[in-house]
C-alpha cells in the first residue's frame, strides 16, 4: 500500500500551528539580528537551557566569547529556529516581511509523493523522537543531501540554491 506523504501526515493531524510565544519568538530571531546569551536563546527556542548547552559543549553550535561570558552568534540562532519550527508556520509567523528576511528559494512549497507506507511511518516515527513534526524532520534529512551534494551544479541549475542552503550562515551578523 503506498500513501502520499503530505495527504497521510494531514490525515493524522501532523501540522503544527506555533503558539503565540513562539510566533513572537520565530519574528524576534528573525528581525533582530544580534547575539543573544545561552538563557536568553533558550527560552526564544523553547528548549532547555541543558540542551543548548550540551549542543555547544558537542561543538554543534558555535559561540563567541567575551573572556568567561558566552554568547550565540545571531545565524546559529537563527539556524537552530530554522530546525526548530515548521518551515511554514515561520513563513506564517514573519507574513509580509518573508520576502526581505528570508531567501525566496526558503518559501516551502506543497507537493505530493508516494511512499510505501513503512517509509511514511519511519519518518513520523524518527520525526516524533527529535520533537518535530514529519515535514520539518524530512528538511532536516534533504538539507543533508544537499550539503553532500555538487554545490556548483545545483546552483548554476537552480539559481539562489547556496543563497537558501546556507541561510543564515552566510552573511551573519
């Protein structure tokens, strides 16, 4: 049996609207470009301050450090709410000022596949362990792919492709 992965995710209710906190917070990251401490970060992602802080002990998030104070550099922010939240629910949350903080080629865009229907329960299950919801999950696995990928030929076939790949580390502030 094959199911369209989209239509099953509807079917079981996987889109996720962002609370009102985190709509502050996804417009907050993303028009003020600043550094932003270890607490403060935190609470803007909803996660807890021990996790952000093994991710930076991993070397998973640079930081800046101003002799014993840290701080997070506005694109590893701004890239751990790019992970964090749907994709489409920050295009939502930013409405008219998309166009300017985000690259266009980021604009998520509705389409159908056919998986067979372990493939669809794999990713809802490995999307439920990490907390995010189908759709986010497989962007995480396909920013993967991408990032292995022929950078030169994917850009000279899609023009803006590393402008969106790299988003926001480059040009960071």
């Amino acid at each position: 049996m094959v199911y369209s992965l989209i239509d099953y995710s509807l079917m079981l209710g996987r889109t996720r609207e962002l609370s009102t906190e985190s709509r502050e917070a996804v417009r907050r990251i993303l028009t003020a470009k600043q550094t932003y401490t270890i607490p403060e970060a935190a609470i803007l992602l909803g996660i807890g301050r021990s996790a952000l802080s093994a991710k930076i002990a991993a070397g998973d998030i640079a930081v800046l450090r101003d002799g014993r104070k840290l701080s997070l550099p506005w694109a590893e922010v701004a890239h751990l709410a790019l992970r964090r939240w749907p994709l489409k629910a920050i295009f939502e949350a930013l409405e008219s000022e998309t166009s300017s903080l985000l690259p266009t080629l980021l604009r998520p865009i509705e389409f159908t596949v056919s998986l067979p229907s372990y493939q669809v329960r794999m990713l809802e299950v490995l999307a439920s362990r990490e907390q995010l919801d189908p759709s986010t999950f497989l962007q995480g696995q396909l920013l993967d792919l991408a990032s292995a990928s022929d950078h030169a030929l994917l850009e000279e076939q899609i023009p803006g492709f590393l402008e969106a790949l790299f988003f926001p580390m480059e040009g960071d502030a």
